[in-house]
C-alpha cells in the first residue's frame, strides 16, 4: 500500500514539476516560439502520458497488494484471450 501511495506522489510530483520546470521553459526559449499550438498541446500530452502511467502502475500495485490471486488471474486472462498472429 505504502508503494502504490509513492507511485502515485510521484505521478503528482512529475505533473506538477514537469509543468513548471520543463515544458515552460521549453517553450519560453525563443526557438520554441516556433511550434504552434498543436505542437505545445502534443508536449504537454506526451508528459501526461507518462504521469498517467504511474497511476495505472499504482492502482496494479495497490489490486496485487489488495488480493493478489484477482490480479494474476486478470493478468493471465487477458494474455491467454490476446489473439495470436
């Protein structure tokens, strides 16, 4: 539990610090002046994507810490329905 509460503090952690430090002074350089609109949402997206994964890495450590046989058994449910090529 302490884990899955560290996962998600550090998902906090890097929105927030990713924000200010990161993509704002990224796009306060001159050059970056250059991108257009899509182009600082598509940033801005790309660094939520990585926050977002450390809540879903937070939410599976706190479902194995929770009851582990209901995880392992969705985990291998879903890579046995996984179609094969």
């Amino acid at each position: 539990m302490l884990r899955a509460a560290l996962m998600v503090l550090t998902g906090i952690v890097h929105s927030w610090l990713g924000e200010r430090k990161v993509i704002a002074a990224m796009l306060r350089i001159t050059d970056a002046a250059l991108l257009s609109g899509v182009q600082q949402r598509f940033l801005r997206a790309c660094r939520h994507i990585s926050t977002v994964s450390w809540f879903v890495l937070a939410a599976t450590l706190l479902c194995q810490s929770l009851q582990p046989q209901a995880l392992r058994a969705a985990v291998l449910g879903i890579s046995m329905r996984w179609p094969s090529r």
